[in-house]
C-alpha cells in the first residue's frame, strides 16, 4: 500500500531524516515512535509531501509520489493543533475537500453530515470552531480528512495537546473507527504508550534513524537495539564485562555464554524475582501502583534497581533481598548481542572450578 | 454603599472634555450662524454655510478630488502591498530584514524633501499638476501601513493552517483566497482605513506635485483656515471627519485591538 524508501532530509546541514525505509500494508495502523527532534514528523511530513526530500522515495500503490504536490496526494493529515479555519463553521471546515475538488453543493452537504455523524458531532455543524472544546475540534480535523477519503491517513500528534483522560478515550474512538473504515494510517507519538495500544506495527526513530519496525510485543519483548530498549518501558540497565563466559551483575557473577567484552545487560523491572542465590540489594522504597507495586532498591556498590512485583509480595522497607533476572537483554555496541534466559550464579553446581 | 470616587470623576470629565471638546467645538461652528462672545452656545443655528458651502463649485471638486484620489491611491497601494506583504510574511529571500526596514527608514526621512525631489523627476515626466501623479505619490504614504501592518498579520496566521488546506486537495490561489485572505482580513482591513485616512489628510504630496491644477480637500481646508470665516472652514472639517468615521466605524468589526496590536508586531 505504502512504500518509504530510503528517505533522507537534511536541514542545513543537519540531517533530520537517515535513510529512514518501511511499508505499510493496507488497512494497517502504523505508530512512528520516538522521542521529540527525532525525525518522525518530518518524515510524515515528507509522506504527505508538505516537506520534499533529498532521496528516497515515496510510493502509494505503487505509484511513485516523491515528486508529487501535497495537494495532488490521496493523502489527509491530521495536525497536533488541529489546525481548524477559525472563520469557517464545523461544516464549512469538513467540506472544505470537497468544495477545492468541485463536488456539488448537495453531495457536499451529504458527505458532511454523514461524516459528522461518525465522528459524533452532527449537531456541531452550524458552530465555529471557537466554541469547541479541544476533544471535538481534534474530531472535526479528523472529519476533515475523512470526508475526502483519503487512502492514507496521516496523523501528527493528534492527541497530545489534549489531557490524559480525553486522550485515552479519543484513542480507542479512533481506534475502533480505523478498524471499522479499514484506514491505512500512520500515527506519529512520542507517547510510547499510545503507541503500543494503538498500532499493528510501530516504527521506532532515533536521531533520525529507524532504529526498529515490528508489532508492540515483539518491540517489547525483544528490542533490536540499546535505544529501543531504553526508550519503551523500562529497564534495569547494568554496563559490565564479560571475562571467560562470566559477567558481574550487580555485584553477582553470572555464566553469559557469549564472547569476553564490554557489554550493557538490561533487564525489565517485572523480569526479577528473589532468589537465595540472587544479587543483595536493599529496599529504599515501595510504591504501590495498585495492580503491581514498584520497589526501588540500592545494591551495596550504589547502584539503583527496580522491582516490579505482585501486590501481595511487597517487601518491607530497608529490608535486604537477593534477586535474580528472569530475561537479561545483552547489547554491545548499542546493538543486541543475546538474551539469557534465567541466567545461573557462577558458583552454583557445574560452574568451572 | 459605593461611593463614587470624586478625582475619578474629576479625570473623567476631563479626558472627556479633552478627546471631544474639539470635535464638538467644530461640529457646534459648523451649524452655528452667530457665536459671539460670551454666549457658550450659538445664538442663531442654520445650515446657512453649508448650503453655500456644496453650492460652491471651488469647494466641491476639491471634495469629489479627493475621495476620488484617496480610494484609488489605498486601493492600488493595497494590490501591490498586500501581496508583498505576504511575500515578506511567508517567502525567505536575502535581504529580506534589509528591506524591510527601508520602508520605515523612508518614513523617517520629512516628506516634504522626499516629495520635493520626485517632484523634479515628476516634471520631466509631465507628472506634475497631473491626477496620476498625485495618485502615485499618494500611495507612497500608504506604504508603512500597507506593508508593515499585513506582513505582521500575515505572519501571525499559523504555517498549518495553510498547509491543511493544501494537502486537502486546493491550489496555492485558493489556499490564499480562502484560507489566508480571510484569517489576515481583520488587520489587512485595519491598514485599509489607516492608509486611507492617512492619505486623505495628506498635504504636502497634493501641494507640491498637485499644483496647481489639482487642489485635494486639505489644501482646500488650509486656504480657508486663514481666512476669517470660521464657519466655512468647520463645515469641510465636518465634511471630512464623516466620511472618516464611518470608514472607521464600518472596519470596526474587523479593527479588533489584537488586529491592531498584530500590526505593529505584538
């Protein structure tokens, strides 16, 4: 359905967009995720063809559209200001698509009501966009692009100048309404949450860079890079070196069967679990977060550890608990190197002499 | 109880007295036929010299000039600003700043010297004593606020909501016609009336290229402040002030004070 290749933007000398390539098949919701200067909305911008780029190439069901206008693009973004003409009504402003292609009066006035409706607002048509909250002119600016059925979707941050309660409801309408109109979209958020619920596939962006492509689980469960394992949920990050099939984990050796070498041992804070055997660290804080409860403690060396654990197992505060890792992600060079899984103590039964 | 504040009141009335006093005190000459010392209103009322006033013929082509010129010195200073306006507003070209302010920098310089030295080249062109010629010098004094009062506006109208229409399908034309036109309209009216009114009063351009066939109303209006008829020089001073005010009054809607403030950069 669409095809980004290669695709590179410069800004004066510094690059914005790296040789960034995906696809996305059709019906599909896409999520670009990454943090703020990173390059996902530019290179929304350049699929929308608002902002040109220096190579690559952008292709709609084949057809190649580098060198298209934004105008002439099957194309509607949605903007994270909602973007509303102030001088026009609701109605005015979702026909708007219609009435630049032609379209007569009577199918114009049709089609908006039809896509009122949808969104909920069909007794909103008559109002200015000054006399709606920020919920329904994010709706209305959707309307807009919907009415001239675009074959994709583009949406830049859409929710995130909304609060957090409106956002969440926003986004399963949006959600539910994608599903059902079968839209190929693509979604640009830095909110990684937002992302993981809303899309088939995320595309992960660093420093301009696709650092990785793939479903929310796989992304979660297995991070490609250091980068994307830092930036979705959170991980206990432990830099240390492996000498002869053994590397120091806070404090704690542990048998990583892989080549000598500095190495970045990540682990998620709910793949801990206590152990005898486990790594000592004391409990500095317990906070309860209502279906899980988050213990932060401090090994003896100073370093800082997360726990996250079911209600009923909360430690008591000062309380020193030995763990272990349960999934322990090893990256080198910022790249992923292995994953052990329930890594053993060197000194247990079969460790070398 | 509230008490009224006593200064408050005091300041008040005076202001008051201070902004409409004058403009009272003409629109009282201009229907007063005898106002003699130390009556505080006129005696005898009438519209005596008004009726001799549009009777004239001296006193009415002045008149009929002047609006004629005014308009088309706004109108056509509005076609070439405002469009250079939104060049300056969206386009980035060198010497963009530099140009910028050589239009306030040509407003410093007094306008009789500048007026006096187009005035030679307007000579060898058969400007001079021309209508057109008055007209293009006219436009000249529209340009601060036909440039500067529309970049501002122009540039207050956020990138996006252009760019929303332009990916939903319109042409850059309409994109200007429908979406930028109408969002910039409150200021780029504004500037409209401001230049107008600018233009009208303007002396110096009808005086030294004008002349002497062509007399505006203010020069008109200067003639007869030196003479000793009180009355007749109220009457034109009225004559002006209506049209002005209703222009002002009819632009009210769009002259929001952000319309204005946007103009001069806030």
């Amino acid at each position: 359905m669409l095809q980004i290749d290669a695709i590179t933007k410069t800004y004066q000398g510094t690059p914005a967009v790296k040789d960034a390539s995906f696809t996305v098949a059709r019906g599909e919701l896409v999520c670009l995720l990454g943090p703020s200067g990173c390059g996902k909305s530019t290179l929304l911008r350049i699929i929308s063809g608002l902002t040109d780029c220096d190579s690559g190439s952008v292709k709609i069901e084949g057809v190649d559209m580098t060198a298209t206008q934004a105008n002439r693009r099957p194309t509607a973004m949605v903007f994270q200001s909602h973007a509303l003409w102030s001088h026009m009504t609701v109605a005015q402003n979702v026909g708007f698509g219609l009435r630049v292609r032609g379209l007569p009066k009577a199918e114009i006035a049709a089609k908006t009501a039809a896509v009122l409706d949808l969104v909920g607002l069909g007794a909103f048509a008559k109002r200015l966009p000054a006399e709606l909250s920020g919920g329904q002119a994010q709706r209305v600016a959707l309307a807009r692009c919907l009415v001239v059925e675009p074959k994709v979707l583009l949406m830049d941050e859409p929710f995130s100048a909304l609060d957090a309660h409106l956002r969440k409801g926003l986004r399963e309408e949006l959600k539910a309404l994608q599903g059902r109109l079968d839209l190929t979209t693509i979604f640009v958020t830095h909110d990684q949450e937002e992302a993981m619920e809303l899309a088939d596939r995320i595309v992960v962006m660093q420093g301009g860079r696709v650092e990785q492509v793939g479903p929310p689980g796989a992304l979660y469960q297995n991070p490609s890079t250091l980068g994307v394992a830092q930036f979705i949920g959170a991980m206990n990050t432990c830099t240390t070196t492996v000498r002869q099939g053994v590397a120091e984990w806070y404090g704690l050796d542990l048998r990583m069967a892989m080549p000598d070498g500095e190495v970045a041992l990540l682990c998620r804070p709910e793949d801990i679990y206590p152990d005898t055997m486990g790594a000592a660290a004391r409990v500095t804080r317990v906070i309860d977060l209502g279906p899980v409860t988050k213990v932060n403690l401090m090994t003896e060396a100073g370093d800082l550890l997360t726990w996250t654990c079911p209600r009923d197992q909360a430690p008591d505060l000062g309380r020193v608990l030995t763990l272990l890792p349960r999934r322990l992600h090893a990256f080198r060079d910022g790249l992923r190197v292995g994953l052990a899984q329930s890594p053993l103590p060197a000194q247990t039964a079969g460790a070398p002499a | 109880m509230k008490r009224t504040p006593f200064g408050g009141l005091i300041l008040l009335v005076s202001m008051g007295l201070a902004m409409l006093g004058p403009i009272v005190t003409v629109i009282l000459w201009a229907f007063a036929v005898k106002w003699r010392y130390p009556h505080l209103l006129p005696t005898e009322w009438g519209m005596k010299y008004w009726f001799a006033m549009l009777g004239r013929e001296t006193v009415m082509t002045p008149v009929l000039t002047s609006l004629a010129l005014t308009s088309i010195a706004t109108t056509a200073a509005a076609l070439i600003c405002w469009p250079a306006a939104y060049a300056f507003a969206r386009l980035k070209f060198p010497g963009r700043q530099l140009l910028l302010f050589s239009f306030i920098a040509a407003q410093a310089v007094p306008k009789f010297a500048l007026f006096v030295s187009i005035a030679v080249i307007f000579l060898k062109l058969g400007l001079v004593g021309n209508f057109w010629g008055v007209v293009l010098v006219q436009m000249l004094s529209a340009v601060l606020f036909m440039i500067w009062i529309p970049t501002a506006a122009f540039r207050g109208i956020p990138p996006a909501l252009e760019e929303a229409a332009f990916d939903l399908g319109a042409s850059r034309l309409r994109v200007f016609l429908f979406i930028t036109l109408p969002q910039a309209m409150p200021a780029l009216a504004a500037s409209y009336v401001l230049a107008f009114v600018s233009i009208l009063f303007e002396v110096d351009s009808a005086l030294l290229i004008g002349a002497p066939t062509i007399t505006t109303m203010p020069l008109l209006l200067m003639t007869l402040s030196s003479k000793v008829i009180v009355q007749e020089a109220a009457v034109l001073c009225v004559m002006i002030w209506v049209p002005c005010f209703a222009l002002m009054m009819l632009s009210r809607r769009f002259m929001t004070a952000r319309g204005i403030a946007q103009g001069f950069g806030a």
